[in-house]
C-alpha cells in the first residue's frame, strides 16, 4: 500500500482538500492518504466551512475529517508527503530526521509545474472563490499524482 500525506499549516483549508480530492481519484485499498498540519492551531476541528463546501460542490465530503498536528514519526508511515506551499516544505526539511525523510517531501504542484517552486495559496484570509481556485489547483495535482501512481 502506498501513503500519502498532505501537508498545510493549519490542516483545515488546503490539506484536507487535497485528502478529500485524492482519496477520490484512487483505490483505497491500494491508496491511504491523510493530511496534517505544522501548527496546532486547529488539532481535531474539522475542515474550515470553505473547504467541506467547495469540496461537496465536487461531490467530495471531507466531514469525516479532523485537524492534526504533524509528527516526526510521519516521516516512517508515510512514503511521500506533499507541502501545499515553501514555507510548509521548508519546515518539513528541517524536520526531517534523515536524508530518506528528506526525499520523501515533494512541493504538491511540482506534480504540475516540475521545477517552478510554485505554492497552493492559502484561502484561510480569503473568499469563497480562493477556495474555489485552491481546489482546481490541488484537482490538478492530484490528476498528476494518480497517473503516476498508475503508471509506477
């Protein structure tokens, strides 16, 4: 079984987009995919009001979803870990405890754009249409992610 986690700062707007989206796509009993934040702000909240709306407009429902906080030992559970924007990948770098952790950490729309660095904005501040926007980016991404683990 292969494990993905996806990874934001807060883990209630992004992450649990990019969990809901995934999980859609692919074969559970093939796929696990979960999501974590690097801040405890949001531990056990469910995902922000935006994000399970936009999502149920895309037939997901992410309500099962709860905020976590991001341990060290999701280097060890999880086989690759997708940081929704720099700042998260750059944390995670630092936190990894090896160089295998390290190869692991992928920025998610490099699944897209390879080599352009280029971030998930975060619609936390924001309106429903940034989350609206969010969800095409991280729909993208995830297309990109399930033909790879089809082909691989």
């Amino acid at each position: 079984m292969t494990r993905i986690l996806m990874v934001c700062l807060g883990n209630i707007c992004r992450s649990p987009l990019a969990e809901g989206i995934l999980q859609f796509k692919v074969d559970p009993s093939k796929i696990q995919v979960d999501s974590a934040g690097l801040g405890n702000y949001h531990v056990g909240e469910l995902p922000d009001k935006r994000s399970i709306q936009v999502a149920g407009e895309n037939l997901i429902d992410i309500t099962d979803q709860r905020a976590r906080y991001f341990e060290i030992a999701d280097f060890e559970k999880y086989d690759v870990i997708y940081a929704m924007d720099r700042d998260n990948f750059k944390k995670l770098m630092e936190l990894a405890p090896s160089e295998i952790a390290k190869m692991k950490v992928k920025l998610i729309l490099t699944e897209v754009f390879p080599d352009e660095n280029l971030d998930v904005p975060d619609p936390y501040h924001d309106s429903i249409y940034a989350f609206r926007n969010v969800y095409k980016m991280l729909d993208e991404a995830c297309d990109s992610i399930t033909k790879k683990l089809n082909y691989e």
